[in-house]
C-alpha cells in the first residue's frame, strides 16, 4: 500500500531493530505495531520519542488486536503521533501518513526559524554591545573631567548618559537570552 502511495520502506522484524534503524536511518515517520516479538511498540515509541536523535520522527502506531480507550491513550501519551487500529483501510493509512508527514515538515520549519532567531539576536545583542562599551567609557571618562566642562555641556553629559545605561542592560538582557536559548 504504502510502496504504491509513492513512500519508500524500511522494514524491522522487531522493536530493538526498530530503534537501531530509527538511529541510524533517521526516517520522517515510523508506522510502528503494538505487537512485537522483543518490545512492545509502546516501549520502543517512548525509547524513540525520549532520545535527542529520534525525538522528532513522527510515529503512527497500530495495532490489529482488539484494543481499548486506554491502549489508545497509553499509545498517544507515550509520544505516538496519532493511533490506528485494524482494520484500517488503505486510503485512511495514506492520508494518515501524509498528515503526519506535513506536521513533521512544520516543525522542522518551526525548528529551523527558531536557530536562525537565535543566531540572528546572539549577532544583534554582540554588535549592539561593541559600541555601547566606548560610548558608556567615554562618558565616565568626561565625568571625571567635570571641572573642565562648563554648564550647557554638562547638561549634555547628562543627556547622553540617560539613555545609555538603559540600553546597555537591555543588551545585556538579550545576550542573556540569546545564551539561554543556545543552553550556555
């Protein structure tokens, strides 16, 4: 069925296979069985949705026995992204799968926009700070010198100094956010 919809296939005769092959193949969606002759497939889904490096593949799981509400609830809360029971028809499988694939392809968008604000904010927060630090030296170094300077521009110290101190710990805010995001 899923040869004919335009998928291409990996097969695994058992859950470690599975996980194996999830590692290393790294596939956009794994149709997984509750029933398997090692692991049953809720315990391969929460070994393959706990580790970094498959957390992200989407997981139909399936089952062909007689299942009950709380087979449903026990597969979707151990990470599958949606649940199927037998006897399901081609054409629900298929549209199943896409779906999955579709919401699988938005996250990696999500994913992939959400790196690139944090790049862009870590470069902003930097270029921001480089000229914050000369201007804030400047200032200090003017006050010491306050018996040199006459009335109007002391004012105008006072002026540029206002805002200064504001924007560099606004800047020192987004560099800290922009490490946090980045786990340093």
């Amino acid at each position: 069925i899923l040869t004919k919809a335009g998928f291409t296939i990996i097969e695994a005769s058992n859950g470690g296979d599975a996980i194996t092959m999830a590692n290393n193949e790294q596939p956009n969606l794994i149709l997984l069985d509750t029933r398997l002759p090692d692991i049953n497939g809720f315990e391969v889904c929460r070994r393959l949705k706990s580790a970094p490096s498959t957390a992200s593949i989407a997981i139909l799981q399936t089952s062909a026995s007689f299942i009950t509400l709380l087979d449903k609830i026990n597969g979707i809360e151990c990470g599958a992204d949606n649940y199927l029971f037998e006897p399901i028809e081609p054409e629900e499988l298929v549209v199943n799968i896409k779906a999955l694939l579709r919401l699988s392809l938005a996250e990696q968008d999500v994913r992939e926009i959400d790196r690139r604000k944090d790049i862009f904010l870590a470069t902003l927060a930097h270029e921001l700070r480089n000229p914050l630090g000369p201007i804030r030296n400047s200032i200090k170094l003017l006050r010491t010198l306050n018996t040199s300077l006459n009335t109007k521009e002391f004012a105008l110290l006072a002026i540029l100094s206002r805002p200064t101190a504001p924007l560099v710990k606004l800047v020192d805010d987004l560099l800290d956010v922009s490490r946090i995001s980045q786990g340093k």
